[in-house]
C-alpha cells in the first residue's frame, strides 16, 4: 500500500469519511552548517525521502481534532482555546502551527487531522518541523491563506519557538518546505536567500549514508538553549548583530576580546563551521560543471567532478571535530560512529542536527557503504549498545501535496 493509500485509509478509519486532501513534508538531513542557523549563517540540509503525511478535512464549529497513526491517544481542543500548555505530547506541534496561523492574522477554524509518518523520531532528523509544515501546508489550502514556502517555514519556526518552547533557528523548517529533489538547499538564514545545489552522489559512485544512533540524551533541550544564549552574548560582546557578521579571518583577534573559555569555544565554532559550508558549496558547483577541456580527470570533468565531491569528506570530519570539541554537542554514540565509519574507509563523517544522540551523515564509496554500515554496527554491539539504523540519504522533494 502506497503511503497516500495509508492516509486516505487510516483517515477514513478514524472519522468515517474521505479527507479533503493530503499532504507530506518531508525530514531533512543537514550536510554541513550545524547550530549557524540561530546565528544569522549558512547552512546546506537536502531533504529525506522519510515524510510525514497529514489527511485532513476542515470543520466549521471551531473543533480541532488530532490523530497520529504513531500514537494512541485522540487530541481534541476548541482552537479558540489554542495557546502554550493548552495540549501535550506529539500533539503539541500540529496545535502550535493552529495556534501560530491565528496570531499571525489568519481567519482559520477547525480541522480533523490524520498524521502518518516515517520520519524517525529523536533521531535528529527534524521529525517535528515535517510535522509542522505539513499541517500548515495542509491548512494553507483547507482555508485559502496564500502562504508561500518560506512564509510557511517561518510560521512553523514561530510555532515551534512560542509554543513548543523549543529556541530552534529557522533550517529545519526551511528545508521541509523548500528542498528540491536531486538538490541542497544553500540558504542564508538571515534574509532567507536561498539556492538549490545539484547533489547527484549515485552519478559520481558516492552516497550519503544517515546512521541513527537511536539515542537522545535528556539533556540536549536545556543545553541547546544554553549554547545559543552564549553565541548571542559572545556576539553583543564583539558589538556585533550575530556570529555570522564576524569575518573568518578575523576570529583569532576577536577570540581575544571574549573571556577564556565557553564562549570563545562556541564563537570558534560557528565561523570555521560558516566557512565549511561556503568551502562545500564551492565543491558542489566545481562538481556540477561542465566537462574541462583537459579531459575528464580535469578540474570540471567527471573524474574532476567525483574528486571534489570526495574532497568534502574530510571537511565533515572536521566539521564533526569542533561540534565535539568547541561545540561539546556530541556523545560517545555519535563520536563511535565517525571514528568506526572512518576508520573503515568512509570518506568523512559528521554528527548532524542538534546534538547529544540523532544521527550521523558519512560520505562514502558506494561499494563501501555496506561494510561501513556494519563496521559501524559492529563497533556498537563491541559496547553493548542497541544497534544503530543506517540508510541511505537521497536528495528529495520538500512540501507538496499527494491528493
């Protein structure tokens, strides 16, 4: 059964009628650009092909009611009676963006929503902003608002930061709702400038593997916060708007300027990472031009182009390097699966999404990916951990309706 046919299905299980329509937000992976977004700076997440589907039909007498294919419970709530606390659970992500629509102006009512997902949850790969940009794609065509993408991105950060409590930047949302197949999402957090950058990994033998740790650690929420009201005090300190306005080949003189310790650490961090993504972006395009005319091991030609995307390799590995040691966002989990994937052959790797457990993206030779996989596995059944879940990541399609 098709993951349309499941919704239409499992809606008509739960209210005894057809929907009005379905539609899918995908999770999203990030390359490269991790804990920048809140920082006004760049970043390079690609949509997953694991999505979160939302069937719905609009109400008229005011009553939202919410159901997950995941969750056992039925949520009901009056939307005028929508605020933070007003619902708990999973529940509380489709009720912000109701909540957010109707602070931000918009005449909405109720819905009945059925929610059916793939999108792993705590793993780091933004099971939460899918959600939300479904239901608020979903309610954009129930009640006629005119959203555009990154509007839609916007409010269900709104959502997400004043309603679930959760100080998140603006990329996950972004990336559920704007990511083009077969692409990256280039994207300047502070005005939303965006661009689409080819990722044919299969063309050049490479692929993206996403290793789950299956762990979250309790206190990644309140460190989250805590790193980010650091950034933004390292940054009223060197009198700037925010970490991103602070040139790369400045840091080591503006490092002196900040106080020994964390927040010079955070402040490293989010320009060498800022730099990372303009330096793998470089590669991309290197690796989407055309043929060189010094043949096909030169500089644009394919063997040029499959070098300089391998050249990213490392720079995740570095990546991984400062989230551990300047960042402190990772763990042995997420720090075992990069040094095991490296060590058998992967061309790089990195811990993506917030920290503290999720997952970890590795570049690797297609022929290799398997034995990395279970290299990776392997090195965890060692410890006596739950074995992680690895998959391949392929570029995918952001916000659309199925039906």
């Amino acid at each position: 059964m098709s993951h349309l046919d499941s919704a239409v299905k499992g809606f008509r299980s739960r209210y005894g009628a057809d929907p009005d329509g379905v539609w899918q937000a995908p999770g999203r992976v990030n390359l490269i650009g991790e804990h920048t977004d809140y920082n006004d700076g760049f970043v390079l997440p690609l949509a997953l092909p694991q999505a979160t589907r939302v069937a719905a039909v609009r109400r008229d007498d005011g009553l939202l009611r919410l159901h997950s294919a995941q969750a056992a419970q039925v949520t009901e709530v009056e939307v005028a009676r929508l605020g933070p606390g007003a619902v708990g659970g999973w529940a509380v992500y489709p009720a912000a963006v109701v909540w957010a629509l109707g602070r931000a102006g918009h005449r909405v009512g109720g819905a009945d929503l059925y929610v059916d997902s793939d999108v792993p949850v705590g793993a780091g790969l933004s099971s939460s902003a899918a959600l939300e940009c479904a239901v608020g794609l979903a309610y954009d065509d129930l009640y006629g608002l005119g959203l555009d993408r990154p509007g839609l991105a916007l409010l269900a950060q709104r959502a997400e930061n004043d309603f679930a409590g959760v100080p998140c930047g603006v990329m996950d949302q972004m990336a559920s709702s704007c990511c083009t197949e077969g692409a990256a999402l280039f994207l300047d957090t502070r005005d939303l400038s965006a661009r689409q950058v080819p990722l044919d990994l299969a063309a050049r033998g490479l692929v993206l593997l996403v290793v789950d740790t299956q762990v979250k650690h309790e206190l990644a929420d309140g460190a989250y916060a805590q790193r980010r009201a650091g950034c933004e005090r390292a940054a009223r300190l060197l009198g700037l708007a925010a970490l991103r306005d602070l040139p790369y080949a400045e840091l080591e003189a503006a490092l002196e300027q900040l106080p020994a310790g964390e927040l010079r650490s955070l402040t490293r961090h989010v320009v060498t990472e800022d730099a990372r993504v303009e330096r793998v972006v470089a590669l991309l395009d290197g690796a989407d031009g055309p043929e060189s005319p010094g043949g096909p091991d030169g500089p644009g030609g394919p063997g040029g182009a499959a070098a300089g995307l391998r050249a990213v390799g490392p720079i995740l590995t570095e990546g991984h390097a400062s989230l551990r040691d300047d960042f402190a966002v990772s763990c042995a989990e997420t720090d075992l699966v990069v040094a095991a994937a490296n060590a058998a052959g992967a061309l790089g790797a990195r811990m993506t999404g917030g920290g503290f457990g999720g997952s970890v993206v590795v570049l690797a030779e297609e022929g290799a990916a398997d034995g990395i996989a279970d290299a990776v596995a392997d090195a965890f059944a060692a410890e006596g951990w739950k074995s992680p879940r690895s998959f391949a990541a392929v570029p995918s399609a952001g916000a659309r309706r199925l039906l």
